[in-house]
C-alpha cells in the first residue's frame, strides 16, 4: 500500500519568535513517522522581515513566498504549492500542538475523510489560552450560524480552530476565496456546500508565548467571518425577509378593512400607529429579502424565486418596471383627486394614505433591487 504523502503548512509573517519551537515539533514528527507516510514541512511566508526565513530553511523546511498579504492567502499559496496530497495546517505561533497531528492524519485516512479539524473545545485549552469572549461567546455563535445555514448531519463544533487536516483535491475543488482570516469559516462552508465528510479529533490549544502579538483582531475579524458566513446563504435573507414581509402586509391590509381600533388581548391594534408599525415591519421584510437577491447574483446556488427575477430578460425586465410606476402613478393621482374633493382641506383618510404609500415604496424598493441585482450580476 502506497504511503500517504503529508504536507505541513505553516504560515508565517515575522514569527522569529516561535517559529524554532514549531519547526522542532514537525522535525520529529517527521523523523518519528517517517515509514509509515512521506512529510513535506512548509513554511508560506508572507513578507516577514525578521529571522523567519532564515530558522524555516535552517530546519530543513521549504520556504515558498505568499505575495499577497492576509492569512488566507499564505495558506493559500502553501496549499497550493505543496507537494502532498493531505495537507495539514495551523499557525507558526506554537498555540496547536504539532505533536498531535499524526492524530488528525490517521483518522483521516483510516476514516476516509476529506477533512478533520483539530477541535479545541473537546480537547484542553490551558489557561490564558483564549479569551473569554473568543469561548464562551465568538466561537459558539459562528458555530450555530455555520451549522444552521450549511449544516445537514454533520455539525461544526469548532468554527474557529485553526488546526486542521485534508484532502488538498477537494481543497482545489471548494475553490476558497477569502485572503483574511475569515479563510477558516469559508473552508468549512464550502466543505459542507459539497457534502463533504468530516470529523473532528480533540486538540489542545495553549497561550501565546511571552512577547508575541497576535495577528487576530477579535472585532474586525469576528465581523470578517460574519459577512463571510452570510456572503454564501442568500437563503438566509430570504426565508426571513420575506416571512417578515408577509406577515406584517397581512396585518396592513387587516387594518385597512377594518377601518377601526380592535382590542385584542389586551392591546388596542389595528389602529393608525399599529398601522404604521406594520408598514415600517413590511418594508424591512423586503429590505432583508432584497439583500439577499443581490448577494445571490455571486452564488451557483439559489432558489427559483432568485433565479427568475436573476433570468429575466431585459425587455420584461422593463415592463415589469413600467408596470410598477404605473401602479405608484395611479396611487398618487388617487390620493390627489381624494384631497381635491375635500377642496384641498384635511380629511379623514391616513388608513388609505398609509396603505398607498406602502404599496408604492414595495414597488419602487423592488424596482429598485431588481434593477442592481441585474447590474450586479454582470460582473
């Protein structure tokens, strides 16, 4: 049976200071494992202007230059730059544990996965070695928004680890695209897109050696990874925005025909405010629902809703656009000729006058993501 062939990628922008530590660790993993799989070390440097070029190539790693800056573009260019068919990465930093990765190798090898992650949260974190709110609030939330957007069985249970473990075909054909650090999230969605088989294996994470500053930047990057997440799940946008719209249209027209206050459990609605709340709701709904068409015009896949508007033609394109002038047109004219009979005085008309202007915004809001939804998708 042919042995597999590992890569190790790690990397690196000036980390001079714990780089000897990490490289010590693949050095023996190396030596120790040396029969039973063939080991690439690899060190994708990302402009470092310390000694960290110089101590990779001094324990025998190769160096490869990572151009662009970010991340997940030095992981990247590694990736694609190594030599093995199974690639395992996690930062020069020395917080994951190298020692433990012929763990996440074998079980995926042995269990055929296309990737296993290192799991920190079912492993030993030590003391100092994550903060707080990374645990207890970061980490769990991008879980829970991972695996109720993407998941079907398989459920995430460390969004956010960075020592991880695969196949680097089915890395080529997830087809990755963050530069940052947001790379973790989208490597796990596009893994679960595919129906990829994954598993994870427990970990130990441990605190930042003394005097090292850490790349990660909890707010920009926890809202990185957030507008990644969402970036792929139109879906998301649109189940709500358009629940959201319905619901709230329903009771507009509700307190249209009712032309009148009505006390339900307690509260008094259907009235004018009651009335204008619903519209404000009804609008939002189509707000949200219309985000989601545009971030659909950047995804394979879509529902048949977005895909219809998505392939219209430009000429229904226009009339469809026409017709929904026509419709704010003929609900100004109306208003107009109501406030004419009553001479130009104030009468008594705010259910109508609210109703109107709410048809006529849905239609020009609509109109108007339509519109650069089709500008978008020519891009």
């Amino acid at each position: 049976m042919k042995k597999p062939s590992v890569s190790f990628v790690i990397p690196c922008l000036n980390e001079e200071k714990t780089l000897p530590y990490v490289l010590e660790k693949l050095v023996k993993v190396k030596k120790d494992h040396s029969k039973e799989m063939d080991i690439e070390i690899l060190v994708s440097d990302n402009g470092s202007t310390d000694r960290s070029i110089t101590i990779a190539k001094k324990f025998g790693a190769r160096v490869t230059p990572a151009k662009e800056r970010g991340y997940g573009a030095a992981l990247d260019s590694g990736i694609r730059n190594a030599k093995g068919d199974i690639i395992v990465f996690a930062d020069a930093d020395d917080t994951y544990d190298f020692l433990e990765s012929p763990a996440l190798i074998h079980k995926l090898v042995e269990g055929n996965y296309d990737m296993v992650i290192g799991s920190r949260l079912d492993g030993e974190i030590h003391k100092g070695a994550m903060p707080f709110l990374h645990r207890y609030l970061g980490t769990p939330v991008i879980n829970w928004i991972i695996n109720l957007l993407y998941s079907k069985k398989f459920k995430i249970r460390d969004s956010n680890s960075g020592f991880r473990c695969f196949r680097k075909d089915k890395y080529l054909s997830w087809d990755i695209k963050s530069k940052g650090m947001e790379f973790a999230s989208e490597l796990l969605i596009k893994a679960l897109i595919h129906d990829s088989k994954m598993e994870h294996v427990p970990v130990s994470l441990y605190p930042d050696k003394e005097g090292r500053v850490p790349h990660l930047k909890t707010w920009r990057d926890g809202m990185r990874h957030l507008l990644r997440i969402l970036f792929y799940g139109p879906h998301l946008f649109e189940r709500t925005g358009l629940s959201l719209f319905l619901f709230f249209w329903i009771q507009l027209l509700i307190g249209f025909f009712a032309g009148k206050v009505l006390p339900i459990a307690g509260m008094n609605l259907y009235g004018i405010h009651s009335m204008v709340f619903f519209s404000f709701m009804s609008i939002l709904g189509l707000s949200l629902w219309g985000t989601g068409l545009l971030i659909a015009t950047k995804q394979p896949r879509i529902s048949k809703i977005y895909q219809t508007i998505l392939d219209l033609e430009e000429d229904r394109l226009f009339f469809v656009l026409l017709s929904g002038l026509g419709i704010i047109s003929l609900a100004i004219v109306w208003i107009f000729l109501q406030w004419k009979k009553s001479g130009f005085i104030f009468i008594n008309f705010e259910r109508e006058f609210i109703v109107a202007t709410n048809l006529s915004l849905t239609l020009l809001i609509f109109g108007l993501q339509a519109v650069t939804a089709h500008i978008m998708k020519r891009d």
